[in-house]
C-alpha cells in the first residue's frame, strides 16, 4: 500500500508536470510550467477586471459586472491541474515563444528596467498613488491591454471619433483613448522601479477587497500579479522594438495620397439580359454613353450636383443623399462594410481637388464622380502603419519556417464539417454601384440550409486593426431602397 502510494505521489508531482505539452523549435513547455502560464493568465484578467471596475466607478451597476467576474477567476485557479488544456493559453505561448526566439536572432532583448517603465507607464494612472488603507479610486483608468501576441498590432490603434465632411483635404484626427488623458511622459527607470511595487500592491488590496465580500479566499498572490504583468509588459516592449527595427524613421518614405476620400457620383445604370453577347452588351453601353458625357459636361459647367443626382442617378443607395456614396479606403471598403467596384475606386482615387470625372464604365453602367473630401494619415500614423503591417508580415514568416508542435497532437474532429447545402445560381453582384443597397437574392434560390452539427459555431473575427483612420457612418447609408439596379454579370 505504502509503494502504491509513493508511486502515486511520484506519478502527479514529478511525472505529470514533466510532460510535454507544447513546443517551438528547441524550446519545450512542460505541463508543469503550463500550469504557471495559466495562472499568469488568470491574474491578467483579475488585473483587467478592477481596471474596468474602476473605469466604470461613476456607474455602480457596471462597475459591480466587473467585480463581481474576480471571484468566479479566482475559483479557476483551484481547477489548473485538473481542467483540459486551454488551447489559447497554449497558442499565446507558442506566439511569445516565437517573438522571443526571433528577436533574439535580431540581437533584440528587454531589460527589466524597460519593462517596469512600460508597466508604470501604463498603470500608474489608475494605481498610484493610493494610501494604504484606502480602496482604489483612480481618476482615469486606460483602456486595459491584454498579452500582445505577435499575431496583434503592437503599436496601432485601430478606429477613431465619428468626423463631418468637408469640401477640402483635412488630416486625420490624432486618435486618443477615452476618456482623454494628459499622458505623463515615460518615466526615468529608477522612478519606474520604485512605483511597481506600490501598483501591485495596489492590485493585490483591491482584489482582496473583491473577494472578502463573497467571504472566498485570494488564490493568487502579488508575485503572481508581478510575473504575469512583466510577462504582459515584456511582450509589448519587445515587439515595438522589433518593429522599429525593421522599419526604422529614417529609413521610412511617408506617402502624399489619402487613405480615405468621400465621393459622390451619379449612375446611369445599364439593363442588358442575363444570356446577352458581348456585341450585345457594349451596344447597351454605347446607348447611354453620350447622355453620360452631357450630364458630365453640365456638371463641370456648374449644375448642381446634388439636383442632377436626384434627377437622373439610377442608384438608388444615394440618389436622395445627393449622390454621396459616403468614405472609402483605397480598396473601395466603405465604413458599413460595403465594397464599391474597383474601376469606381481607381478613378475616385485618381481625381484631383472637385474634378468632375468622365464617364467611368463599371458593371452597373456608367458613373460620373467627384470627390469632396479626402483625409490624410500624419507621417507618424503613416510610420506606424508600416511598422505594423511589417511586424505582421516578420512574424507570420517566422511561423511558417518554426517547427511548432503540440503534444498530444489535437484529436481531429470525428465528423467533418458539412458545407453549406445551397442549389440554383449564387446570388451576385460581388461589388455595389453606391452605398450598400440589398442585393435581391434570384428567384429559386433557396434559403441555405444550415446543419444542426455546425449551427451555433462561433465564428472567427481576425480582422485587421491596424487602420488608423476614423470610422464614418455615411448619410447615404439611411437611404437606402430595397431595389438595387440591375447589374451586367
């Protein structure tokens, strides 16, 4: 009996945390040290959670949600060893063990001086200074971070404040967290080194706090806060400095061309059948190209564009907003998510100051267009754009060349996904004339039938977030018809 349990002993504390769980490369992750991963990861959202707590202190009943998730984390904790792997902790490590390893071969690093530096920078606002008796009540608490993984934009933010059109070229708004802030210029490293331990203090007393009112007891402790914050704050550092290096400021060539331009455009739309020949299609363009050209000519002689649109645009998206299609980037994505043709976008593009265009040929017929907005990143915007995208493309490349393996390898699933079931023809066009107008689904094509093995699948978001234009929602886009002109496939 004595063997038996001496084996049992040896099995769960020698063993078990010995085993491999994951790797990248030479370097391994035992279960044992996936353990301590996933408790850094459980006090990272205990740190996030009084971070919104706080955020949201003027509004009690929000401010209570957050709190109120600490004690259900802190109950996790007891459950490390026991519950299945949690791919994403797994997945996070594989990332930072992939930033590590390739900055290294860069002859990058972070000293811990710069990491406390990050840190304070980030926190100080909200944790200091604080008496020690009191609870936390910071006048201004940043939007909190999570783990930068080499898969997130390091430096960009995406979005920006909802802005009004003009008729001349303005430069992008500079984005700023909300609620806006003096930012505190990155402190010296001495004083940075003094100050952690007073912000993880400080942690620790408001998560006592948290959990003394639903009487459980704390599960993590401030070195758990410390190792899990520098582990936060190391990857933040490393990436931006990786970044910098591969597109450094004086090696970086800002360009003069708008990210986004407002335009608007009148649409004289072209109805030829479905089994139509090409003869027959051009014939159906040629009929109203010379009406194009004559509402173009008007519009350079001053008519007003806004009546012309309303008069005879075939699209009806924006006609009754003056023919405004709203923002658009280069690649013709609106703010709503609709994307315009790409002969619109490249001649919209190419227009210089309130030219009015010549007939521009889409599939929808022909368009005369004119830009009355355009907005500009900074050079800085512009740098940190490229830094992002550049990083982005480093990493990625890394993964692809790095052995990453997973031990056990993840059992596949038993029954396969089962695709959509569609019949008839699929619905079209790919591209819109003007703001999104709903495309009619053809006649007989039946609803897809969805299987009850995938319903309720969470669908993947891996959008990019590195824009740092502000978001628009158009006019145009609360005019919309449910009739969309018909479009030459």
């Amino acid at each position: 009996m004595l063997l038996v349990l001496v084996i049992g002993l040896i099995y769960e504390n020698v063993l078990v945390p010995s085993q491999s769980v994951a790797q990248v490369n030479d370097t391994t992750l035992s279960r044992g040290e996936y353990w301590q991963e996933r408790r850094f990861d459980l006090a990272q959202e205990i740190v996030q959670n009084i971070q919104f707590s706080t955020m949201f202190r003027d509004n009690p009943q929000i401010a209570q949600q957050f709190a109120d998730r600490s004690p259900s984390i802190n109950l996790q904790v007891d459950t490390i060893r026991s519950e299945p792997v949690n791919e994403q902790t797994i997945s996070s490590w594989q990332e930072r063990q992939l930033l590590i390893q390739g900055a290294a071969d860069m002859g990058i690093s972070v000293t811990n001086d710069e990491i406390n530096q990050a840190l304070v920078n980030d926190l100080r606002m909200a944790f200091v200074p604080i008496s020690p008796t009191e609870t936390i009540t910071p006048t201004v608490v940043p939007t909190p971070t999570t783990t930068i993984t080499p898969t997130a934009r390091p430096t960009v933010t995406p979005g920006g404040p909802t802005t009004t059109p003009t008729r001349t070229a303005t430069p992008l708004p500079t984005v700023t967290p909300e609620p806006t802030v003096t930012l505190q210029p990155t402190p010296e490293a001495v004083e940075a080194n003094q100050l952690v331990p007073d912000i993880l203090n400080a942690i620790d007393r408001q998560y006592h706090i948290e959990l003394e009112l639903v009487n459980l007891s704390p599960k993590l402790t401030v070195s758990d806060f410390e190792q899990a914050l520098k582990r936060q704050y190391g990857g933040q550092v490393l990436s931006r400095k990786v970044s910098v290096a591969l597109v450094p400021t004086d090696a970086f060539t800002p360009t003069d061309q708008p990210d986004r331009i407002e335009a608007r455009h009148v649409l004289l739309a072209v109805t030829v059948s479905a089994d139509a020949t090409d003869e027959e299609r051009e014939e159906a363009f040629d009929e109203l190209l010379e009406e194009a050209e004559e509402l173009a000519d008007d519009l350079r002689d001053g008519a007003d564009f806004a009546e012309v649109a309303v008069e005879h645009s075939d699209d009806p998206g924006s006609r009754n907003n003056g023919g405004n299609v709203g923002y658009f980037d280069a690649d013709g994505t609106l703010d709503s998510g609709g994307v315009l043709d790409p002969a619109f976008v490249e001649a919209a593009f190419a227009l210089e100051g309130d030219e009015i265009s010549d007939p521009v040929q889409t599939q929808f017929g022909w368009h005369i267009i004119q830009v009355i907005d355009r907005q500009y990143s900074t050079e800085e915007q512009q740098l940190e754009r490229a830094r992002g995208e550049a990083f982005t493309a480093w990493i990625d490349e890394l993964r692809e060349q790095s052995e990453i393996q997973r031990f056990p390898e993840p059992t596949p699933t038993s029954t396969p996904p089962v695709p959509l079931v569609t019949e008839g023809p699929t619905p079209g066009p790919t591209y819109l004339p003007g703001p999104p107008t709903a495309v009619p689904t053809p006649p007989g094509t039946p609803t897809p039938v969805i299987p009850e093995e995938i319903q309720g699948t969470p669908i993947s978001d891996d959008a990019d977030e590195d824009d740092v234009t502000p978001t628009r929602t158009s006019d145009a886009d609360d005019d919309e018809d449910d009739v969309t002109p018909t479009a030459t496939p």
